[in-house]
C-alpha cells in the first residue's frame, strides 16, 4: 500500500515508528496530486516549498527525539478562505484573486504546532456560499467517484482531496452544511464541531453566528485527532468557548449500548429512496449493537431554510461589506468613489454571492428589518428549543446527512431554490449551534455509477464525544464495506493523457 | 411590495452587472416570497436569538500596546499606495 | 445676562459629541493609539479590517467610558450590547463601524449650566470605534482629484455623548461644550481637544414659533472645528430657517456645511429619509457585562471634578469664587497650583500670580492652558525672592517670562541680570537726594500740596534704578526728606 492510499492513523504509527520520514510522506502524496488533481482540480493553491520545509523541521525533531506533535508528518489540506500566512488565501473569488494572508489562522498555527504539513489549499464555492463548489471563479472541483459530479459544497476540495487520496486529512468550513454534506457526497468523515470549539479567527467570516471550522477525514478517528488539535480556547475569537477539552481520540471505543438515538420526522421529507434505503438499514445496524431508536417530531424544522437564509444572508452582507478594493483585494478602474465601490465589487463578486448580499440587504433594511430579520431571531429561538426540549429524550439525533446523492455539475445551479432547500437537514444544526458528524455508510446505485450516501449524528453543544463514540462504533460494525470500494474509486482516477479541463 | 432593485444594490455597494440584472430581480422576488413563510408562524413569547454568545460575557483586554504586524505588509498587497497613504478616486461631488 | 434671540422664534439644539479616549491602545485591538504618528503606522489586521480577523474589546476603555458616564449623571447599563452600524466610506474598513445602538452603556444624564442656570439633558453616551482619516487632494476642476487614507485613527475608542433638543441658544451650546469639555478633561477621560480631534461636534437645530407645540424639522451640521464655529453656525442657522419659516415656507431635512471663510451654512446633502445604517447586533461579541463592584471602583477612583475642586479651594483655602473658577478651567492649571500650595506658597498670592501674570502670558502667546511652561518649583521660588524683599513685584513680572523662555531658576535669572532689588538706605538716600534736586518744580507741587506728585518722583528713582528700587522704601525715604 502506498503511503497515499493510509488512513492518518495509519500514516502517523508509520511516521513515529521511523519507518518513513515526513518528507518520504510528502513525496507520496505530492505524487498521488499529480496524479488526480487534473481531474478533479481541488486544489487552487499546492504549496510544495513551504510544505517541504515543514517537513524537514518534523524530521529534525524525530531525529532528535523530540515530541514531533500530535500530527507528525501528516499532510493536512486547508480549504481557501482560511488563512495560512504567507500563501494566497482567494476565498475562490476574483475579490481576493491576488491576496496573500499575512498572518496564520489559529487553526492553522495549532496544525503547525503539531507537526502538520499544509500540503495546500483546497477548492470552495466563492466565500463559502453555495452547496456544490460550482460557484468558485477557479473552476469546478469533480467528484472523484463521478467526475462529471458535484463533490458537495462549500467544502468541495477539502473532500475531494481526502476522497480521492491527495491528502489524508483537511480543514472544511461548514455555516449551514458545507463540511457534512461535501463529506457525504464523496463517501468521507466531516465534522461540524459545537460553535465555538474552533477557533474562527483567521477563517474569513460568511456567517458569524453561524460559521464552524471542522476537520474532515477518511475515518472518524483521523477526525478525532484532527479535533484534538484543533479545538480550544483562543483569545483572538470573541465567541470562544472558555471549555476544557477532553481527548476526542481517547474515548472513542467506549460502549454504545444503552445511547438513545432519535430520528426526527421532518429531516426525512423528500429524501431519495435509494438513500432512505441506505439509512434504514443503518439503523438496524444501529438498533444490533444496542441503541434505542425512537422518532421525534422538531415541528419549527420546516421553518429551518427560511430561517437559516435570512440569518446568514444578513451576515454575510455584513461581512462581505469590508471588501471594497480600497485597502487589499481587487480594485476595479475607477474614477469616482461610487465607481470604486459599485464596479470593484460587482465584478469581484460572482452571483451567488451578489445574490446573497441583495438578501441581506433586504432582510436588514429598514421596514424590512422586523418582517424578515427580527422574526428570523425569533424563529430560531424557537428551533434552538425544539432542539433541547429533544435532548432531553434522546442523546443524538440521526438524520441522512443529505436527501439525495451528488447530483450532476450544472443540475442545479440555475435554481437558487432547489439548491437552497437541500440544506434542510444540514442548517439547523449550525442554527443551533451544535456538533454532528456525517460519515459514509453505503452507496446508492440509482444512478448508473456507484455514489455514497452518508449519515448524520447530531449531539447536543460540546457532545462531540458521544457523536463520534457513536460514529466509532458503527463504522466497526460496517468493517472494509466503505473502504474496499474507495480504494477501486481511487485506482480509477489514473493520470490521463488528455485532460479535458471544464471551467 | 415591489423589489426596487437598482435602490437595494446601491444599498449593497454593488453595481449589478447588467447581464442579470433582471433575472436576479426575479430570483430574489421569489426567494423573498418564500421565505414570507416565517410570517405565518405563531413566534409570540420567543425573544430573538442573535447571536450563540448571549449568555457569554464580553472578554476584556489589557490596555497593552502590542505591534502584531509591520504596515510595509500591508502596502504590499494594497492596489494603490501613495508615500506612506493608501490612494483612492475622490467622492463625487455633490453625491 | 441671559441671550434674548427673539420674541417670535425660538430654536431648539442638540449636540452630538465625539470624544477619543484616552487609552493607549484602540478599542478592538492593542495598536497604539497615539497620535500624530506617521500614516499608517499603528496599522494590524483587526482594524484593517482584513478578512479572518475579529474583535478584542478594551478593558481602560470600558473603564473611561463608565467613568465619563459617571460624571455626566447618567444612569449605567450594567448589561449593554454592541451593535453593528453599516455604510460605505474608505476610511471604515469593515465596511461597518461597531458602535452601540440598542443598547448603549448610560443614559438619562445632564450637564448644568449657568446663564440661565438649567439642566442640558444627555440621551445617552455610549462607545465605540473610530474611522480612520481622509485627506483630500486635487480639485472639483482638475480631475486627479483623490483622497489619501490614514488608518492610525481607525478603531481608535470613542464615546458619543448625544444631548436632548434642550439648548435654547448658540450661547447655551457654548456653555455646553466648555462644561462637557472641563468636566471630561478633568476625569481624565480625554485630552478632549479639538484641534486634534479628539473631540468632535455636530448640531442638529430646529426653528418653531414660540409656544409652538409642534417641533421644527432639524437640520444637521457635521464636524465644526470650534466652539466659535458651533456659536456662529447656529446663529446664522437661526436665521436662515426663522427666514423660511416668517415667509410661510417649509424647512427641509438637510445636511448641511458651516463654511469658516464666508461665515454661512451651505447644503451638503438632501436628507429624504434618515439614514439607514441597518443596524444589527454585532454576532461577534456577547454582551457588555459590568459587575457593580467595578462600577464602585470606577466611582471611587474618579479623579476630582471641578465643582468639588471649587469648594475646597473657596471653602477650605478661602479664595474667592472668581478665582477657584479661573484655576479650574483646565486639569493642568489646578494641578499646578496646588503643587505650588504643598510648596509652600501662600494660595491667594500663588493664584494672583497665575491668573494675571502666568495666564496673561500664555493668552499673549497662544499657548494652550493643558501645560504650564514653569515648574512649580521655580515658580514658588520666585514669589519667596519677592517675600524675602530680594525682588520686588515689577521684577518678579520679568524674572516670570525669563524663566519661561530660558528655562532657568529664578535666583540664577536675578544674579546674572543683577535684578536684585535696592533696599539699603545709604544707596537709596543718595539716589533719592538726587531726583529731589533734579525735579525741584515737582518737589514744590508736593510741598503745596498735591501728594499725587509723589508718585512721579518714586517714577524717576525707579527709573534710575532700572526697577530695582524698592518702591516701599523709596516712598519712605522721600516723604522723610521731602518733610524736613
């Protein structure tokens, strides 16, 4: 087996054994890019020299016998709108097109201070705004089981590249979605930590109340490790949860039997029957190792689309405002300030987003304020209590991580509505501001090629441990299923000699 | 009520390339619509939720001086710099 | 004597003031907040606002803020909120300023001032961040014309102090302002200083009939440079709207421009509908949470205001009202004084000394009253050689200004100038022998009658003397002699 085609756990006991160096590391993984990135272009930057360097320093440190960190060697993939200092940070839009961040992320620096390699940055839809990574301005990212398939968005790169095998462990954003259902789509582990887990300092802001950084990787441990390095109290973030931590990775195996798990109703509306199929007997699975299933009603749930849409639109109009080509960022030909202002930003902006910034706008100006953005607050209120009030009979809630398979580039991009309303299961969880983790537990076979079909387990704030106990246990329980077919998946994606690259 | 358009992306600082001028209009004219939905529902008693740090208390910080960064940085990826300022087209008059 | 403007109209005045405070780092990230620095060199991330980057609030700033809000009589918000204002302008980087709508940090206050004595009451005063500045260049009729950005000044904390529509006069506002300004500088809030802008001015000013119920529709002026400004612009504001209204006319909403050159307001922008600023509670920072014990320590270590100053130097060192007034009209001045008191010197002849002679100077020169150009020390010195009888009080007047401009001890100033004075009798006897036989009409005027004549002779010693006569004994030796 190649060092590309190994889980992060399996990389690492390589690497702290000294069978392997980090650079060795590298060098396959480099290679497995050079191999399917022309396919799938995940990647917008691959930041080979600087990648080297680190490695180098994590060799030194093995050499010496010093603590290499947590994630020694360990490529990891950074989607594009968090900042690693020193390298482009585009935001996948012609806004930043230029602009090179000068200063790390806490996220990342917490990576590099445990040994991490940021091997590059990954593909998103423009800003994070978008569920298909259609909408970034450098191209489409494929999906490696279809490639004439969306991977998901906004997270499309960072699950494409650890599908596909061009890095074994990624960071993903998700504000409504944008880690679980990119994860879902290419059959991989993502994880929407509890607000406030991750540090969003250095993450560029879509919605504030709303944004997550997550790890996302092939199994639920190497996102366990991932979540043990990055979680914490970070000072540069406001809204940092002040919580102790404890190891993610470190409980893991613990029992299920006993855990009450609920299946709310209203998540399963207008999910696809070959999903519906895959999950159902998942459950079973479930109900085999001992956990009690029972189904909820969350009434406000249908309300959760309009609720999340007016909420992030309204904050994303606010954080988007700082771009104006003034002080960084693309700066339109212009002779007067309005110019400035009105062309800089209507041609660095691609549509979804210009769209989402109208919403915004709307929903908080005046007469509007009450009617859309007040009754939203409210809305979500509600939910928030529809959510607790839930935790009280149960100790996760599953759900389909998606109501259908990665659908075809171009399927739904013209309907803003139909690819809104997909979001369903995924938003109100960012809503509430709590933690699930979608994990791959089957495959769909409707649609000609093989696609994945994922699971989601929602935990209540700061449960990430029993979510991924649960996940844990499951993904015992399912053996190589999962992972028998990616490596197929993988050894299709040879190099070709004539790419034919779609903008 | 009718979607100014041309008043809303003024609003957002945005000129609206003119290729989807119209059919933006009807897509957020149709997004707005639904999402009138939330009109419908009973919120009484809910007080809004805007932001997941209500409970939290605002951290203060030491009145420190502390020079995280050189401003030659920030020149370095500004689009236009003039002596030690950054340049921009100056208001039109009478805006 | 209260202003009487007019029998038919009447206006009615709100102010809105910015103050900077006066911390060492800005209000969401720790760059100095100095100022006067070169462009752009108290620049980070945060208050670039580059993407990624998030706010931390500051502790002194907070604390000056509750203080400033204590002094002002207001109520506290022990629970207040930070709210996001939006527009677009290139010195606010976010594209928003974070500021305090919903719920500020105090409300309810006052500000009382003298002529007529009332109450001016404050709305509120609540914090937040400043923008940076904008330098205008070229013309309207060249066009390369563009404005270059500083953002030293950009997240820099600020209060805004906003009064009730309670001014009634251009002289009523004057009064404000000072009184805001002296009871601001004095907490040590501030250096509240215009020419720097660390305090800034806008007015809103309505005209209605007298005894109208119905309020006037406002117009705005933004930025006035000076208090004079403020008194002048109203005053011709007054006018310009009484003008409308006597010929049955509606005032508009409007911006507009106090032009210091030619002495009018002009239009800058039609108001149609108030601005939207589509505030929304910042998402980024939880409340603002005061807890009563630091509000109690706020209060407890509030530096003296000036009224309480006032009292204890009219009642505790018996000075007259007048002056305890004059010596607290800024911070530096009082401080000064009291050095000089705890240096021994008497408090009526100290402050004598500083309104008329140290007061006096720095007026001449244009100096401000925030730094007084002597030491105590040097300045108690001084007054003791004119006790001792070394000087008298004409030289101690030089020995003042030569120890501001040279920055030396007076007693150095008097042996190198040799400005001691002449008390001894011989010296003076001979001198005095010498203008009586000098000016013998003057002499025969003095002995017929006229005592006023006297004064022209201890002149002409004084004269001779350079100053250095000691006038109560020359006036002595003269009568004696002028009497044999």
């Amino acid at each position: 087996m190649k060092l590309w085609e190994m889980t992060a756990k399996e990389i690492l006991a390589h690497v702290l054994a000294r069978d392997v160096s980090s650079d060795q590391v590298l060098d396959s993984f480099l290679d497995r890019i050079s191999e399917a990135e022309p396919q799938l272009n995940a990647f917008i930057d691959v930041l080979e020299p600087s990648a080297r360097l680190c490695a180098s320093r994590v060799d030194k440190k093995l050499e010496k016998g010093e603590n290499p960190g947590l994630l020694a060697g360990l490529p990891v993939a950074i989607k594009d709108n968090i900042c690693v200092k020193g390298a482009p940070c585009t935001c996948a839009s012609k806004m930043l097109e230029n602009w090179i961040a000068p200063y790390d992320a806490t996220c990342v620096s917490k990576l590099v201070e445990q040994g991490a390699i940021i091997i590059g940055k990954t593909n998103l839809d423009e800003f994070a705004m978008g569920s298909s990574t259609e909408t970034s301005a450098f191209g489409i990212t494929k999906n490696p089981w279809d490639t004439e398939r969306v991977p998901g968005g906004s997270s499309g790169g960072s699950a494409a590249a650890v599908s596909s095998g061009m890095a074994p462990i990624a960071l993903g954003t998700d504000t409504g979605g944008s880690i679980r259902q990119p994860a879902s789509f290419t059959g991989v582990c993502g994880l929407k930590p509890t607000y406030g887990l991750v540090s969003r300092y250095g993450v560029t802001a879509f919605a504030s109340s709303l944004d997550a950084v997550g790890p996302i990787g092939e199994t639920v441990w190497d996102c366990a490790l991932v979540l043990d390095a990055i979680s914490g109290f970070d000072d540069m973030d406001p809204t940092s949860s002040a919580r102790p931590g404890r190891s993610y990775r470190a409980n893991l195996d613990k029992e299920v039997k006993g855990l009450k798990v609920g299946i709310a109703q209203e998540f399963l509306e207008g999910v696809e029957p070959d999903v519906l199929e895959c999950f159902e007997s998942k459950v079973a699975c479930l109900e085999d190792l001992g956990i009690e299933v029972q189904v909820l009603t969350l009434p406000s749930l249908s309300y959760a689309i309009d609720i999340y849409y007016i909420i992030a639109s309204a904050e994303a109009s606010s954080n988007l405002a700082r771009f104006d080509g003034v002080r960084f960022g693309r700066r339109a030909e212009a002779e007067t300030l309005d110019e400035l202002y009105g062309l800089s930003r209507g041609t660095g902006f691609g549509e979804e987003v210009i769209r989402r910034i109208m919403i915004g706008t709307y929903a908080l100006s005046a007469g509007n304020k009450e009617k859309y953005y007040v009754r939203a607050a409210k809305a979500r209120t509600m939910l928030i209590e529809d959510f607790k009030k839930s935790f009280g009979k149960v100790d996760l809630i599953i759900s389909p991580a998606t109501p259908y398979v990665a659908f075809k580039v171009g399927e739904k991009i013209e309907d803003s509505l139909a690819m809104y309303t997909g979001d369903l299961i995924t938003v109100p969880v960012n809503l509430a501001g709590l933690c699930a983790l979608s994990m791959p537990i089957g495959f769909s076979h409707a649609h000609g090629k093989m696609l994945p079909c994922g699971l989601q387990i929602i935990g209540k704030p700061y449960d990430e441990h029993t979510v991924l106990r649960l996940g844990y246990a499951l993904e015992q329980a399912m053996g190589d299923e999962i992972r028998s077919k990616r490596v197929t998946m993988r050894q299709s994606l040879k190099p070709v000699r004539e790419v034919e690259l779609v903008d | 009520m009718e979607l100014d358009i041309t008043r809303l992306a003024h609003d957002a600082g945005i000129t609206l390339p003119e290729e989807y001028k119209d059919d933006l209009a009807n897509d957020l004219t149709s997004l707005l619509e639904h999402m009138k939905h939330l009109l419908k529902v009973d919120l009484e008693g809910y007080e809004p939720t805007f932001s997941m740090v209500e409970s939290q208390q605002l951290r203060l910080f030491d009145d420190v001086v502390e020079q995280t960064l050189s401003s030659e940085v920030l020149f370095e990826t500004a689009p236009s710099v003039d002596e030690r300022y950054f340049k921009v087209p100056r208001e039109s008059q009478g805006s | 004597m209260t202003e009487v403007l007019d029998d038919t109209y009447e206006m009615m005045v709100g102010l809105e003031v910015h103050v900077e405070l006066a911390t060492q780092t800005k209000m969401f990230c720790r760059c100095s907040s100095r100022f006067g620095d070169p462009p752009n060199t108290n620049i980070c991330p945060i208050c670039m606002g580059l993407p990624g980057t998030l706010p931390q609030a500051n502790m002194e700033a907070v604390r000056l803020a509750v203080r400033a809000a204590l002094a002002l009589n207001c109520s506290l918000n022990l629970t207040s909120r930070f709210d996001r204002k939006h527009y677009f302008y290139p010195d606010l980087p976010k594209g928003y300023q974070i500021s305090q709508f919903y719920i500020p940090l105090a409300q309810a206050g006052y500000i009382e001032i003298d002529n007529p004595r009332k109450k001016i009451r404050i709305n509120r005063v609540h914090i937040e961040e400043d923008a940076g500045k904008s330098i205008h260049a070229g013309d309207e009729i060249t066009t390369a014309s563009y404005s270059l950005l500083d953002f030293n000044r950009s997240g820099v904390p600020l209060i805004e102090i906003v009064s009730e529509p309670d001014i009634a006069s251009p002289d009523e506002a004057r009064q404000y302002l000072e009184k805001l300004q002296r009871t601001l500088a004095f907490s040590a809030v501030s250096d509240v200083k215009m020419e720097e802008g660390s305090m800034r001015v806008d007015c809103n000013i309505s005209v209605r009939p007298k005894g109208a119920e119905a309020k006037g529709t406002p117009c705005e002026m933004k930025n006035l440079s000076s208090f004079r400004a403020v008194t002048r612009a109203l005053a011709y504001e007054f006018e310009r709207q009484k003008e409308i209204l006597a010929h049955g006319g509606k005032i508009q909403r409007q911006t507009r421009h106090w032009d210091e050159v030619q002495e009018v307001t002009k239009l800058l922008r039609l108001k149609q509908t108030s601005d939207d600023y589509r505030y929304f509670p910042d998402p980024d920072l939880p409340p603002l949470q005061l807890s009563q014990d630091f509000v109690d320590e706020v209060r407890r270590s509030m530096p003296r205001l000036p009224e309480e100053i006032i009292a204890y130097y009219t009642e505790d060192l018996g000075l007259p009202r007048y002056d305890a007034e004059v010596l607290t009209l800024d911070p530096a001045i009082s401080a000064f004084f009291e050095e000089c008191v705890s240096l021994g010197g008497e408090p009526k002849t100290v402050s004598n000394w500083i309104m008329v002679e140290l007061l006096g100077y720095m007026r001449n020169k244009g100096l401000s009253y925030d730094s007084i150009p002597v030491s105590p020390q040097y300045f108690v010195s001084m007054l003791d050689l004119i006790k001792e009888g070394v000087i008298s009080g004409k030289i101690g007047k030089d020995v003042l200004i030569t120890m501001i401009e040279t920055g030396k001890e007076p007693k150095i100033i008097v042996e190198e100038r040799g400005l001691q004075q002449i008390s001894d009798e011989e010296s003076l006897s001979r001198i005095v022998d010498e203008i009586i036989s000098n000016n013998q009409s003057v002499v025969e005027e003095i002995k017929a009658g006229k005592e006023k004549a006297l004064g022209f002779l201890v002149g002409q010693v004084m004269k001779v003397t350079k100053g250095k006569a000691n006038p109560g004994k020359v006036n002595e030796l003269l009568r004696q002699k002028l009497s044999e």
